[in-house]
C-alpha cells in the first residue's frame, strides 16, 4: 500500500482529526514527565494553582501572598481538575499541572485537521492537523503549564467550527447544532484562559473574510440567541465573583499591568522589530519547515479557493497584529499557526514548483543545523562528559530530520519527505526535552536545591522545621518545589531563621551580609550544603548555600561532612 492510500484510509471520518492528535501526544509526551519545571511562568501558574487547592478558593488568583491578576482563571481551573484528579498539590509534580497542556496541544491537531477537512478535503485535514501537532512550538508549548497549548486549542476548535459552518453555507446544508456549539464553547473558553486573545483572532478572520467575500450571510447561522447564553454561562460567573472579590483590581490590573505594557512597549525587555516572527517562522514550525515555501506560495496561487481563503484570512491580519505588537514571544504566534500548517498541508495537493523546493530544502536543513547548534552549545555551556552521547544523538537526529527532508523534497517525493522530516524531527525534539536538557545539572538550580535539602533532613515538606528563609534567590521554580511558605528574605531574615532553628539558603553575594547579620545575632550557623549552577531567567551564576538552623548535635558531625562534600563535587 502506498503513502497516498494509507493517507486517503486514515483521513476517513474520524481517523483524521484522532490521527492528528495522536501526533501531538507524541510529540508533547516527553516532555512533560522529564523537564523539571521551568521558571518563571510555568512555575507561577502552576504555583497559583496549587495555592487555590491549598486553600480551596477557586476565584482569587495568588503568587504566595501577592495577587496575580494578570490573565483570568481558566488554566488554573484546568490544572486544579487535572491536580485534583490524578495528583495532589502537596505532592508538587509538576506533570499533573501540564496535562490540560498536552491536552489543548490535542485538541488543537484534532480541529486544524477537522477544520481543514471541511473546505480542503480529509487528506489534506489529516496532513494539517498533522503538520501543526509536530511543530517544534506547540510540541513545545504542549509540556509547559502554562496558558499557550490551551488557548491554541480552544482558539483552534473555535475557528474550525467556523470553518465548517462557512463550508456549509457555501455547500447549502444545514449547520449542525453540535458544530456551533463547539464554536460557541472554544470561544468562551479562549476568553477565560486568556482574556481577548482568541475573541480577537475570530473576529479577525470574520471581518477579513467578510471584506474578501463582500457579504457575511453565513454569520447568522453561529446560533447567536443561544451561543451568547453558552458564552455567557462560561465566562460571566468567575468574572463577576473576581469583581467582587477584588472590588475590581483585578480588571485595572489586568488591563493597566499586563495588557497596556505589551501594547506600548517591549514588557519585560521582550521588544523586537516588526517582522521578526516571520524570519523566525522556518524555525517555529520545525520539523515541516521544508513545506513552508510551498505554503505561502499555495497561499497566494489558490487564493480564489475558498479552504485557502479561509485560512489566508485566519492567518495575515492574526500574524500582523502580533508583528505589530511591540512585546514578542514566540508563543504569541500559535493561535495564528494552524492556518499556516492548513496551507502547508494544501500545497501537497500538486506537485511543488521547483523554487519552493529548493527553498524548502534549503530552509529544512539551516533549520536542522541550528537546532543540532542548539544542543552541542547547552552541552559545552552546562553539560560534562557525561552528557556527550545524549548531546551526539540529539544533534545527529536534528541534523537527519532537516538534511532527509531536503534530500527528499528535491527527489520531488514531498509527502514522503514531510513523513520522514516528521518522524526524526520528533524524535529529536523528545531526546532534546526528555534526554538531554534534564540531564545539565547547572540548569536545574532548584530540583538540586530542593534534593539538597532533603539530603540533609532540611526539607520542611519531609518534617523539618519550616518555612526555609531564601535571600538572593528567587525563582518560582523554588517556591513551587519547596512549597508555599517558602521565606523569601534579606540577609537579616536569613540569619533570624537560623536563631529561630530554621533552615536558610543564602546565594553568595549575601554571603557577607548574612554573616554579619549572624554575627549581630550572637548566632553562628554552619553550612549543610552547597548548590552552583546557572540560573537562565536572568543569566546570572548563583551559588546557593544551605545552612542548618537548629543546633549541630554530635550524631550529625559526619552526615553533615558528607552531605556538604557531596554537594561541593557537584556542578
């Protein structure tokens, strides 16, 4: 059986959109169980998170003692059914906040291909939903608890409901009530996890289409009497309970302090020069980037189709804003991709022009070299001999995943090649997250600190007394590993921790300080252990020190010895 019939069988129905996710759970799997978690903003999420189930109050969003109202509740309520579930917030693994991101990475392959299948064909929907779900951004986004792969979802299944129901007018069929109900609860579900994102890339794409088309009779068949009421029912009962409970801060803070700095400015030194996210784009889809040219080519030779119309206006005035936006991440671009994936995926129809070929070819292996660059400089920077072989077969599967697809497009074999770029290309994205990167010990600063102090019986989740006072250091990594209590101090409170028989962590520049605060205590403290390494938020070396609060009794003279040695002789 040939590639083209096995992709006609597994199109059919269903098998389309299941196949599509089953992709994206491939590609996202890794990660989530092997990546530490990450500062800062997955370690915030899944910090706030666990204080509400800490707590049991579901509406007020918190970061220890600090409110966060920065994005509305919806992932944190996803992260707490997915805790609730299958964990426990005392338990702090990290995976379990992660689910609903696999999930919504799922779910974003399963509708770009349901969409897709619509106005473009099955095959071409399986290919799609496909191409989106091996992305190196959302098998990316797929492991981080965060709000991305959820919104993507959710935005996704939104558009592609819309999809189906334009493709219905277009055809003269009824819409089915289940397809506007998916639109309708994709919609009110990307305003709860993060506020305007999603409405916006809807209303892009209507307002385009309806300037395309020159009429939007079609709108009046998304069910609007009874899909308000959904939207409605979903969004309004926590929006109007964290009014009251906040006497509306959360909204002014949200607008004043989150939203109003990305749109004047680059928030947080995040800023870069229009056009940035397009030179990034054969890098954002990895490992299908040989089918980019192709896309964009397809995009504007088929634009009188009405599937590449569609996606065309999903995907340019969406890409457009996020270019004009001062702030850039590479995240923002997600809800915009599956309709660059649909025209990669259409372009395959025809067999690609020569340009486009080579484009691809080159495109594919820069981008695989670059990746294999990636890994063999994490390795040199923080990784020790130890690491070479998982640092060698990460780097040779990037190098094969870019070189074979350039080597098979060229052949004039692109669905083949785009398989086999797919295949390696995922397989090298799951060594880099779940093999190599959890393995550079300098990087993971606080699962160390945190076995650190269980090694020495410091751990007040393990007994001891608590919370551990911290100066210098910071990372919501931490305070999501050691628990919510977790002391984050000046010298002074670090050495007022060790009087009151508590453990402390002083990072080396407070060294002094701490010593002298100690020192005006009448207290001396001696060090239980040591972690060094590289913290990557703010590129600063940190050495942080543990020091025992209770006494030394003379049982622990030789524990303490060896526990300090064995830290020292780490990285």
């Amino acid at each position: 059986m040939t590639l083209e019939s096995r992709l006609d069988d597994w199109s059919r129905g269903w098998r389309g959109p299941l196949f599509a996710a089953l992709v994206a759970l491939i590609a996202g799997l890794p990660g989530l169980f092997a990546m530490p978690p990450l500062d800062r903003d997955e370690s915030r999420f899944a910090q706030a998170t666990a204080q509400m189930l800490e707590t049991d109050d579901m509406v007020v969003i918190k970061f220890q003692d600090q409110p966060r109202f920065k994005k509305p509740v919806g992932i944190h309520w996803l992260q707490a059914a997915s805790v609730t579930a299958f964990s426990a917030a005392e338990d702090r693994g990290i995976w379990a906040y992660r689910l609903p991101s696999l999930l919504g990475a799922m779910l974003a392959a399963a509708a770009c291909a349901w969409g897709a299948a619509a106005l473009l064909g099955p095959k071409t929907g399986l290919l799609a939903g496909g191409i989106l779900g091996a992305t190196i951004l959302l098998s990316t986004e797929a492991f981080i608890a965060k709000t991305d792969a959820a919104l993507c979802g959710f935005t996704t299944l939104a558009m592609a409901a819309l999809m189906r129901i334009y493709a219905a007018h277009l055809a003269g069929e009824k819409v089915h009530r289940w397809t506007k109900l998916a639109f309708w609860v994709g919609l009110a579900m990307g305003v709860l996890i993060k506020g305007p994102v999603g409405l916006m890339v809807v209303a892009l794409s209507v307002i385009a289409l309806w300037i395309w088309d020159r009429k939007a009779v079609w709108i009046k068949d998304l069910g609007w009497g009874w899909g308000v009421t959904v939207l409605a029912a979903i969004v309004l009962p926590w929006a109007m309970m964290i009014t009251v409970a906040t006497d509306g801060a959360f909204w002014s803070t949200a607008v004043a302090g989150d939203l109003a700095p990305k749109l004047a400015g680059g928030q947080e030194s995040h800023g870069a020069p229009f056009g940035s996210y397009a030179l990034a784009a054969f890098l954002l889809v990895f490992p299908t980037t040989l089918l980019l040219p192709a896309g964009l080519v397809q995009g504007w030779t088929g634009r009188k189709e009405a599937g590449i119309r569609f996606a065309l206006c999903w995907l340019i005035p969406t890409w457009l804003v996020f270019e004009i936006l001062p702030t850039k991440l590479v995240h923002y671009t997600l809800p915009a991709v599956p309709a660059l994936c649909m025209l990669m995926a259409a372009a395959l129809r025809a067999p690609l022009g020569p340009i486009s070929r080579v484009i691809g070819a080159v495109l594919s292996a820069l981008a695989g070299l670059l990746f294999a660059v990636v890994a063999i400089y994490l390795q040199r920077e923080h990784g020790d001999s130890g690491d070479i072989p998982w640092t060698a077969l990460t780097a040779l599967l990037f190098l094969a995943s870019g070189g074979v697809g350039a080597v098979l497009i060229m052949r004039k074999t692109a669905a083949t090649a785009l398989v086999a770029a797919g295949a390696i290309g995922i397989a090298a994205h799951a060594a880099l997250v779940g093999l190599l990167v959890p393995r550079l010990e300098p990087l993971l600063l606080a699962p160390r600190l945190e076995k650190a102090l269980e090694q020495a019986d410091l751990a007040p989740r393990g007994g001891a007394p608590g919370p551990v006072a911290v100066t210098g250091y910071a990372e919501p990594s931490m305070i999501f590993l050691l628990g919510t209590t977790t002391e984050l101090t000046d010298p002074v409170g670090a050495a007022k921790a060790v009087a009151q028989g508590r453990p402390a962590v002083v990072e080396g520049r407070q060294e002094k300080a701490f010593q002298a605060a100690l020192a005006a205590l009448g207290q001396t403290a001696r060090p239980a252990g040591v972690v060094a390494g590289f913290d990557y938020s703010d590129g600063d070396e940190e050495r942080l020190t543990l020091y025992r609060g209770a006494p030394i009794r003379p049982e622990d003279e030789t524990g303490d010895e060896t526990a300090e040695t064995q830290a020292e002789a780490r990285p």
